[in-house]
C-alpha cells in the first residue's frame, strides 16, 4: 500500500472530481486553497498542472488538474483506495 496515494485518495474524495466529457475524454481535478497539498498530490500521481483558480471566495484558491490518459492512468492509481467516487 501506498501511503501517498492512500492519502491522495481520501483528499480526491473529499475534495475532488471526475469528469467525464461529452467527447467522452476524462478529467481528475481537485479544487483547495491549500497550494501546498496540491502539490502533494502531484507529486503522489506523477502528473498533472496546478493554477490558481480565478474565482477568489474568501482565500485564494488553487487546482489540480490531469487529463485523458493520465487522468486514467491516476483514476486506476487512486482506484483501490477510493470510497466516494
């Protein structure tokens, strides 16, 4: 067991989402307004852009973000890990 990617996935289920596009293409995205936990995410998966998000609530916010097939390949990493998604 991984304990980066365990954590990556309890922080994916509460705070993340998969999407599925019309063209059917994926997406794995995580919005937070801890920048320092984002990049504890990537660096977990092995992918993925983080940027500040331009909706400003109350903090800065920040997203993390992968596509197609590394979107898959995350989704299978964080998979067995996983109780909300």
């Amino acid at each position: 067991m991984s304990v980066e990617l365990a954590w990556t996935a309890g922080f994916m289920d509460g705070e993340g989402c998969i999407v599925v596009g019309a063209n059917g293409s994926l997406q794995v995205r995580i919005i937070n307004t801890s920048l320092r936990s984002l990049e504890r995410v990537k660096a977990a998966v092995g992918c993925g852009v983080i940027k500040p998000r331009k909706q400003i609530v109350n903090k800065p916010q920040y997203y993390w973000s992968c596509y197609g097939e590394h979107a898959q390949r995350v989704s299978g990493q964080l998979a067995p890990y996983l109780t909300a998604k």
